[in-house]
C-alpha cells in the first residue's frame, strides 16, 4: 500500500503542498477522497494518504521535483490528463450495477369443480412455456357439510411432501389450491385429494399433443412421391421433421437434400414431402412441433413397395393352384391301375359264381329226371 501511495503521490505532485525537504507528505490539493475500491473486483486506488496514520514520515521526492516552477509547469497539462483518466478508473470501479426489482411472476389459475363425494375428474391443460400455475380445485355438494375437511397434492400418483392441510367450508365450499412452477421436467398429473370424501379432481399439464397419428404405415411405390402430413391446434414456434434411425434420430435438412425432400409449414400444421422414393425411404418419420417449454412429437410410417409387390399375393394363388391340379392328377394315375385289377377280379369272381349257379341246376334237373323214371317203373 506504501507503494503504491508513492507512485500516486509523484504522479500528482504538482497538485501537493511540498515541505522544505521535497517530500510529498502532505494530502493533495484535491477532492476529498481518500481512495475508492471496488468490492466484486477487489482492487483499489488512492490519491492520497487515508489517514495520517498510513502517511509515510518522509519520501523523497524524485530529481525532477528540485527543478524550478516553470519546468514543472510544463508538465501540468499532463497531469491533468492522468488526473482525469485516475478519476475515470476510479469511478469505473466504484460503479455498482443495482439489480432491477424482480416483478413478482404472473401466475395462472386453472379451476375444476367436483360436485358430491366419489367423483373423478380429469382436466387437460395445454402448457406452451415455463410459468407458474395455481391449480384450484373446489368441492361442492356434499353430506353433512362438515366445518373442515382434509385435502392434499399428488404428482404422477405419489403424494407431494408437505401438501396436506386442513380446508375449511366458505359459503358450503371447499377450496383447496396450490401453486407450482412448471418447468420440462415438471410436466405431468397433478390430483388433489380430498381424504374423507374420495372426490379427487386430475389436472394434466402437457404441451399440447398431436392426436393425428396412424395405426397403419403410409404406403407408396418405388419412384413416387409421397406427402406426410401433422397438424396441431396450438401453433408452435416452429416444426421440424426427423427420420428415425433406430434407436437416434437425424434432422432432415430440405437445403442439403433438395431432390429428396420439401417442407411446407403453414403456422399449426406441416408436410414433407419425399421425393423420388426407393426402398430405402422406408421407415419412421417424426414431425415435432417446437415450443418453449419443449418438443410435441408425432410419428408417421412409410413403407416404399416395389411393382412387383401387388402381383405376389395372385402369383402365390396361382402357385397353389397348379400344385393342387398337380398333385390330383399324380393320385389319379397313382390309382388307376389298381382300379382295373379291382374290376377284374370283380369280373372272374362273377363268372365264377354264374358257372357254379349253372352246374347245380344242371345236376337238380337230371335227379329230378331219374326220380321219375324210378316211379314210372
């Protein structure tokens, strides 16, 4: 501190009162400022002694101090001029920055009524930007109208620490309400409950969903172009299209990629559009409509098909066709030959059978020939 107090001191001796020995012991002839410092950069400055405490005894003043008054004059100009830039540095340094007055946040209210006991409602609250949002749920109608019932919060199911308290009844209502700061991470379903009545009221904050989205794939044609298409209520900040990659997704650029790909955006819906497609344009495209608070995503299927792939299912049919006629004409022949030998046989045994039928009339009409002989006589 001596020091620097010395280098000062000579910088701005013109502006002292000089004792008989030259030294510069004596407070400058200027304002009365001691020294200033700046706290958050932790430097300071002084132009003279703080107190006569840290004034040194005696300093020597440098050779061209014993020089005459006119020579010093010559150098007035200058220190001004170090005067002027010491006092600019100083009061740079002493410059505070006052923080504005936080305004306290806007908040939003969001309200549900529930009516009597056992009721169950759902509300869904669209949340485009981070903000803070008083949830109010207020319960009527109800038996005996108790003078204070038991309510609390829960979050995704699981009860918020410390949000248990007692409502009491105001004009045969009961108010319970909670404020939150939502953020992307905050996001969900939040319940109040109200424990001796079972009435529980569901608030879903979520950003705004893309409900357009498709049980069956888009299918188009090696070749063709194909048009996919999102549209949204809310209009976000802006859309983007990814073509999924497995597990990743990968921006498409419509400027790196003119001849594939064109997007059209027109404020709350968008489509792509894939050009000249070939087999390997098959897969899943994401559309995501940008918010503040964070992405709505929704995905389309696109199955790319070559000609061919119509005519498989008729020329499958037509393959069982001529296996089934194939395979009727090998049984067939297969059976044809032990058909004859069965009609043969059939054929011999008849005869068989005629000849025997023959032969035994043929003996019954001789006896019966000599039996009447035999009476004749």
């Amino acid at each position: 501190m001596a020091a620097e107090k010395a280098i000062l001191c000579v910088l701005f001796e013109e502006f002292s009162e000089p004792d008989e020995i030259g030294s510069c012991k004596h407070t400058p002839v200027l304002p009365s400022h001691h020294g200033c410092s700046s706290e958050g950069r932790g430097s300071w400055c002084l132009w003279g002694p703080a107190s006569e405490k840290d004034a040194p005894e005696e300093m020597p003043r440098p050779s061209h101090t014993q020089h005459s008054c006119s020579q010093r004059a010559l150098f007035s100009m200058a220190s001004v001029r170090h005067l002027i830039l010491l006092l600019l540095y100083c009061d740079g340094m002493n410059t505070e920055t006052t923080p504005s007055p936080q305004s306290d946040p806007v908040i939003t209210t969001r309200k549900a009524v529930s009516k009597g006991q056992n009721q169950v409602i759902i509300e869904d609250l669209a949340i485009l930007t981070p903000q803070y949002i008083e949830l109010l749920c207020n319960l009527t109608d109800i038996p005996n109208n108790p003078p204070y019932i038991t309510g609390y919060w829960t979050k995704d199911g699981q009860e918020i620490e410390n949000s248990e308290e007692t409502v009491n009844r105001y004009n045969e209502q009961y108010i319970l309400k909670k404020t939150f700061s939502i953020q992307a991470r905050d996001l969900g379903n939040y319940s109040c409950i109200f424990r001796e009545n079972r009435a529980q009221v569901t608030f879903v904050l979520d950003v705004p969903v893309i409900k357009d989205k498709r049980d069956k794939p888009v299918v188009s044609y090696i070749g063709d172009s194909v048009v996919l298409e999102c549209k949204l209520k809310h209009t976000p900040n802006t859309w983007n299209w990814y073509k999924a990659n497995n597990t990743e997704k990968g921006l498409i650029n419509v400027t790196a990629n003119p001849l594939n790909y064109k997007i059209f955006i027109n404020g709350n819906e968008t489509k792509l559009t894939v050009l000249n497609l070939t087999e390997e344009d098959s897969g899943k495209y994401i559309c995501s409509a940008e918010f503040d608070i964070k992405p709505s995503e929704s995905y389309v299927e696109l199955k790319v098909l070559s000609y061919t792939e119509p005519l498989k299912p008729f020329i499958a049919i037509v393959v069982e066709v001529i296996v089934l006629v194939t395979l009727i004409l090998l049984w067939e022949k297969c059976n044809k030959p032990q058909h004859d030998d069965f009609s043969a046989g059939v054929n011999d045994l008849c005869s068989e059978q005629t000849s025997k039928l023959t032969r035994d009339e043929s003996n019954g009409v001789e006896n019966n020939t000599a039996r009447q002989r035999k009476l004749e006589r």
